[in-house]
C-alpha cells in the first residue's frame, strides 16, 4: 500500500517509469505502471507481456518512459498520438 501511494506521488511529480506496449493484432497500446524504479517496472512488464501474449497479441513493442500519465492505461491505436501521449482517449 505505502509503495503504490508514493508510486502515485511519484507520478504526479513526473518521475514515474511506465512502459508503453503497442500491439498490432489487436491495435491496441497499453500503459503499464506507475513504478518508482525502473527494474520493478521491467519485471512487471515482462508478466504483463507474456500474459499479451498467452491471450493472442501479436508484434508487441514496448517502451520505457519517465513520466506523468493518467488514464485511460488501454486505448485503440487509432487515437491521436498528441492525445494518447496526454492520457486523453476516447470521450476525455
């Protein structure tokens, strides 16, 4: 609990690690995190990756950011980059 209120500080802040996973089948983009450090992010993502895979994604790419981001942590690959990269999907 301690550690997920200061992740969520941290991310206020800006100093969160995130991981931005694209797939290509389905086109969806994925946000994993808020992390404090980066290694806990890498093994979370390598969970969150897997598990992708074992329900049929396919061509994932995943990035490491340190950043703020709020939701929606899942969106269609069809919404605007300058609006994804805010957090802004659909409806926001």
């Amino acid at each position: 609990m301690f550690q997920r209120t200061i992740a969520c500080v941290a991310n206020t802040l800006g100093l969160a690690w995130w991981a931005k996973v694209r797939s290509e089948d389905p086109q969806l983009v994925y946000w994993v995190g808020p992390f404090l450090r980066r290694r806990r992010l890498e093994r979370h993502l390598l969970l969150f990756l897997r598990d992708l895979q074992l329900e049929g994604a396919q061509d994932l790419v995943a990035e490491r950011l340190r950043r703020r981001r709020s939701e929606p942590l899942t969106y269609p690959a069809s919404v605007p980059r300058d609006q994804a990269d805010r957090g802004m999907g659909p409806g926001r």
